[in-house]
C-alpha cells in the first residue's frame, strides 16, 4: 500500500517547502538574520531527509532540473558563507579564508570518491553471475559501504558536520565551530577514499574479465551439465522459470539453470540446481563448448533467438502453461527442435493453428508440476465450501475475454460473499493491471470487498500463528542465504555458493509443513486475499472445492484434481459458441457477467449428485493432461533424455563430417603446395 508521503499533493508540498527553505535560507544571509538562518537550514535538511526516506522519486526530479544534491548542498553551504561574510567585520573576511578553502576540499574529495566508486563498481561488475556455484576463486569479497556508493546519501551524511559547523558560527561568531565541522567532514571523506581505494589494489580486486571466463569454462568443465532451463523476461514474470524449478531439479544428469538479466538472479525461487546469468552474447556462447546438450524454454523473449545460434544444443519449447489462447500457439515455437506439451489437446491446438509447428516435433510429457494436486474426494468435508477465485490477466491483444476482472470480477465475488457458507480465496494473476489501468483498478476494489468481509468476520474470530511464525522462520532459514540490505552481486555470489548437501529435500520438508501451520492458523470460514508467493497456486488447489477462473492454463492445471470448476464468459460469444471455440470449458460451468448462475453452481459442488460435469471432466483431464501413467515427471524425465541423445547424435555427425572435411582439405593443400617439376627434354 503507498504510503501518506507517496501522493501527488505530499510530492509538490515537499518540492514547494524545499523551494520555500532555500529562499528563506538566501533572504537569511543576504539581510543578514540568524534566527530564520537557523530556521530555514534546518528545515532545508529536514525537507532533504524526508525525501531520502519517502520520497525517492523527487531525488529523480530535481536532478532533471539540473538542482541535484551536489547543486542543493553547495549552494546551502555557499549561504552560510555568505552569511558569515555579511556578519562578521570587514577585517575578519580573511579569518573565513581558510573555511572557504576546506568547503572546497570537501567537495573535490566528494567528486574524488565518486569517480573511484565507479571504478570499484565496474571492476565488482563481472561477466557472470552466480548462485549455488562456488565461485571463491574469483576472489569474491563483500560489497563497499552503501554510504560510499550513493553520492546523494554520502554528501548529505558526510556534509553534515560542515553544515552544522557553519551554522554554529552563525549563531555563536566562533569560527571554531565551523573549522571543526569542516575538518569532520574532510576526515570523513578522506576515510571513504582511502576505503575504495584499497579495494582497487590488486590482492584486494576481484577476477577480471579474463580470468572469470577462464574459470567459467574450467567450471563447465567439471560441473558437466546436461540439461538447462534457459529464461529471460521482465522483472515480474520471474514465476515462468519458477514453476519449473522442482521438475529440473528431480531430472536425470546434471541440471543447470541460465539467466540473461542480472536482476533475475534473486528473484529464482528456493533451488540447489546451479544458475548462471549470461548476459553477454559473447559470454552465452561459451555454451557451445559446454557438455550442455538440451535447453528447456518455458518462455519466448527477444533474446531467446540468440541462444538458438548455438548448434550443439537441442531446444525445446514447455511454455509456463496450456490454455486454448492464441498465445498458446505462437509461431514462434516452430524456433525450436521440439514443442513439449501435456497432452493430446495441445498437439491438436498447434495442428489447428498451422503455426508451422508439425506434429513430429510434439511431444507429450504431462504437466510434473501436477503431481503434488491433490484428487477430488468429494463434496466439502466441512461446514464451509471454499471457492477459489483465480482471474488470469488481460494480456497483449486487449480482447475483453482475456480476462473477467473488470466485466464480472466485482459481481461473481459479490455473489460470493452473500452466500454465508462460501469461504472465498481470491489469487489474480501477477501481471493483473500491468497493461490495462481498468483491470487494476477492478482488482483493487476486489480486494477491498474482500477485506471489508474479513474484517467484519475478523471482530468475532481469534488468530493463532504461533506454529505458522515457528514454520515461516525454519523456511526462511533454509531459503533465504542472510545477505545484508547493502549487498552487491559479487558479495551475494559469495554468500550463495554451493548449497549444502540435503538442502533440497530440508525445503520441501519445510514447505509442507508451512502449508499446513499456514491454513491452519487462518478461521475456518474467514476470506483470503493471496498475493505473495506463498502460498502457491497448487496449495490453494488442494484448499478449495470449487475453482471460478478464465480460459487461461490454470483450468488446465485445476483439471487435475478432477473438482468442479466454472469459466467466467466475458467474450460476448453465446454459450454454445464459447464452449465449441475454448475447449478447456468443454466441462466447466459457464457463468455469465452478472454471475446469476452461482447459486446452482454452489449447489452443485455442495450436492455431487447433482453434478451433472464430472465424467466429462475426466475425459477433458486425459484429453489436456494426458493419461496418469506412467507420471509426468518420469514423461518429462524420458522426453529429457530422448532429446539429449539427439544432441550427442547430432555432435558426433557433425565431428565426423568435419573430421572428413579436414583430411580431404589437407591433401589438396599439399598437392597446391607441390611445384611442378620440370618437362623432361625431347
């Protein structure tokens, strides 16, 4: 939630009191006043914490402006000088001389350690990052103070003892006080210089570029990796690659992930499987190499065609879920060696669609991450049925049925919430509002009826997390390295090297156990908003009775339980026509806009003899999801090895073919290179 200070009206306050300080503060000095002096520095100072702390984004403004912090704090301490000129006697212009000359020092020293925090920050900066690799040897150290790395904070910190100096004089006539600010601060500064430096000595740099690239194949080398989930995207849709994390990891051989963005390093979920980020091109194609012989796609990206260059590697393409949308069968699969899907239904949807996908290049593995969804078991054991209403996003082509957020959202949950035997979680999609304002906007108020029913139900219930806390604690310990808030990529390689063994096993564990105290501690009958990562979509699978959603993959994924589920209809398409064009809906309960159909819906869930759906939900989960045995991971596991063999097969063609070029090449070259020998005379 944005804080008070995060407004538009608090952002211009901020700005006019700053503006408001440094006019009082040049009336101050110029008069010359000490009290409204004193007055408007301080509140100069004030005004420049207050945005440090809540108002980042005005930092951003100012420095357009050409009014950064350098510019604010020269010219508040030009003031005061200027001050202390008009105060002070005519012969005593000399005495502040050497005050004058120590502001300066100050500030050429402030420059000085900015130029050498650039420095320090590039040689910090390496070719590649890791986690969960021991990467000691390319002489990792912990990160410089955050105070030496932002000139914004350091100025004002390391400022402040002159400022106060100058403001002391002001006020006593002592030019002391202003001497000893001014030496502070020079001392201050002269310590943070010396720090950086150090770090550029040569036993205290780290690894450059050459030599971490040496160690990047000598790692290679040995780690010997055969298979990788290869991802890149924005900030937000690191939960591609992290549903995916559980099913690397239980492979066969030797799994590896790699990343493209730095800043997607950290937002990889709890894992032992090692990660690279790669973000060169030069770097990625190191790769080529490697033992690596199958990268796994879960998404496309504009830099996924650059790792599609590399010839030894064979690619396949699982995406991050099935739905009937378009997106499901973009074009661009047929990029790949082959297209994993779940089942029978995908294959059809890519021969449909004639993207240029053909159906030898399918295969059908499953959905591995099914495995842990729990089956249907009948109507809700409870006094509650708990419904779980889980919209996906509005997506790129702005249909109006991508999503029913902002047609039906309000209505279904409204519908809902007046039914008091329904328990309703409510879990959107992360990237929900993130193309269309409306759709945010709608989530927004979603949440706000719900909350408003907790709170209400909240006045007559008690909570106890006591076991939840105890459980958050062991999984934060086991999932979370302790990297301070300062750290930088090159201390948080250093502190996320190679796990320690049975760490994997430990997490699932501990998840598990989380899950329990975590549904546990909530009222039986009390509504959920769940928006953070924990806990997972599958989790809130196995808590519900009833699943209301859009046509997106998490029908797909929900099929595997075998519960009943219903499809919002906001496409405007009649009913029949919307079950005949999305067939994931084949076996859903179809509920209009104004959500007139969920008290029968309700009913049905609530009495399974009425559930007139159940067999053609069975049928629909063989059709999308494909037959229960043999599992999806052991699927997933042999289509892994399939393709890994193709890759070996298709080196070794292509070493025997060069091998062949080479020894037919070199005897041409000596036949050229051979004189010809003189004509025999008649």
């Amino acid at each position: 939630m944005p804080t008070p200070l995060s407004s538009i009206p608090a952002r211009a306050l901020v700005a006019a009191l700053l503006v408001a300080a440094f006019c009082a503060q040049a009336v101050a000095a110029l008069r010359p006043n000490v009290p409204l002096l004193l007055a408007s520095t301080v509140m100069s100072l004030a005004v420049e914490g207050v945005m440090y702390r809540w108002q980042r984004g005005m930092l951003s403004v100012f420095a357009k402006s050409h009014a950064d912090i350098t510019v604010r704090h020269v010219l508040r301490d030009l003031l005061l000088v200027v001050a202390l000129l008009r105060l002070g006697e005519q012969q005593r212009e000399t005495l502040y001389t050497p005050l004058v000359a120590g502001l300066l020092a100050f500030y050429a020293l402030h420059c000085a350690i900015q130029a050498v925090s650039v420095l320090v920050r590039r040689t910090r900066t390496l070719p590649v990052v890791t986690r969960n690799i021991d990467a000691s040897a390319l002489r990792l150290s912990p990160a410089p103070p955050v105070l030496l790395r932002r000139p914004g904070d350091r100025l004002l910190v390391f400022g402040l003892p002159a400022t106060a100096g100058l403001l002391a004089t002001a006020a006593t006539d002592d030019p002391r006080c202003a001497a000893l600010g001014i030496a502070l601060s020079l001392a201050l500064a002269l310590l943070g210089l010396y720090d950086l430096l150090v770090r550029l000595l040569p036993g205290r740099r780290p690894a450059g570029e050459r030599e971490t690239l040496e160690w990047l194949d000598a790692w290679l080398a040995e780690y010997r990796p055969t298979v990788g989930l290869y991802f890149s995207g924005g900030a937000s849709s690191a939960y591609q690659a992290n549903m995916w994390l559980e099913p690397l990891a239980q492979l066969q051989g030797r799994p590896l992930i790699v990343l493209r963005e730095r800043f997607m390093v950290p937002k990889i979920g709890p894992t032992d499987v090692p990660i690279l980020c790669l973000p060169k091109v030069s770097t990625l194609m190191r790769l080529e190499e490697s033992s690596l012989q199958v990268l796994i796609h879960p998404s496309n990206s504009g830099k996924t065609s650059q790792v599609l260059r590399i010839p030894t590697l064979k690619h396949t393409f699982v995406n991050h879920g099935e739905s009937d949308k378009l997106s499901s069968c973009n074009p661009y699969a047929k990029a790949y060696d082959e297209v994993w899907v779940a089942g029978p239904a995908a294959r059809e949807r890519y021969a449909l669609a004639e993207v240029g996908v053909e159906d030898k290049d399918v295969v059908e593995i499953g959905r591995p991450q099914l495995d842990a969804v729990r089956p249907y078991e009948g109507a809700p054991a409870g006094a509650r049925t708990t419904v779980l209403y889980a919209p996906t996003w509005e997506g790129w082509d702005g249909n109006p049925g991508n999503t029913s957020v902002m047609e039906a959202g309000e209505n279904l949950v409204r519908a809902l919430l007046a039914d008091p035997g329904v328990r309703l979680l409510y879990k959107p999609h992360p990237l929900t509002g993130s193309v269309d304002p409306r759709a945010g906007a709608a989530d927004l108020r979603i949440r706000e009826l719900i909350r408003a029913a907790s709170r209400e139900q909240a006045a007559e219930r008690s909570r106890d997390t006591g076991e939840l806390d105890l459980r958050t604690r062991e999984l934060d310990r086991l999932t979370t390295t302790a990297v301070r808030g300062g750290a930088d990529q090159l201390e948080r390689m250093l502190l996320q090297g190679e796990p320690e063994p049975g760490r994997a096993d430990a997490v699932a564990a501990a998840t598990a156990a989380w899950e329990e105290a975590y549904w546990a501690s909530l009222p039986e009958a009390e509504h959920q908003v769940v928006t953070d990562a924990r806990p997972t979509l599958y989790s809130c699978f196995n808590r519900a009775d009833l699943l209301i959603s859009d046509v997106s993959s998490v029908i797909s994924d929900f099929l595997a339980s075998g519960k009943p589920y219903a499809v919002a209809n906001t496409s405007g398409l009649a009913e029949d026509v919307f079950r005949k064009a999305f067939p994931t809906v084949r076996a859903a309960t179809v509920l209009t806009p104004d959500a007139a159909g969920v008290p029968d819906l309700l009913e049905t869930v609530r009495h399974p003899e009425k559930d007139e759906l159940a067999k053609a939900r069975a049928e629909l989960k063989r059709h999308l999801l494909g037959p229960d045995e043999p599992a999806s991971q052991e699927r997933f596991n042999e289509a892994v090895q399939a393709l890994g063999s193709a890759a070996c097969e298709h080196r070794a063609r292509m070493a025997e073919r060069l091998a062949a070029e080479v020894a037919t090449e070199i005897p041409d070259q000596r036949r050229s290179a051979t004189p010809p020998q003189p004509a025999h005379p008649a």
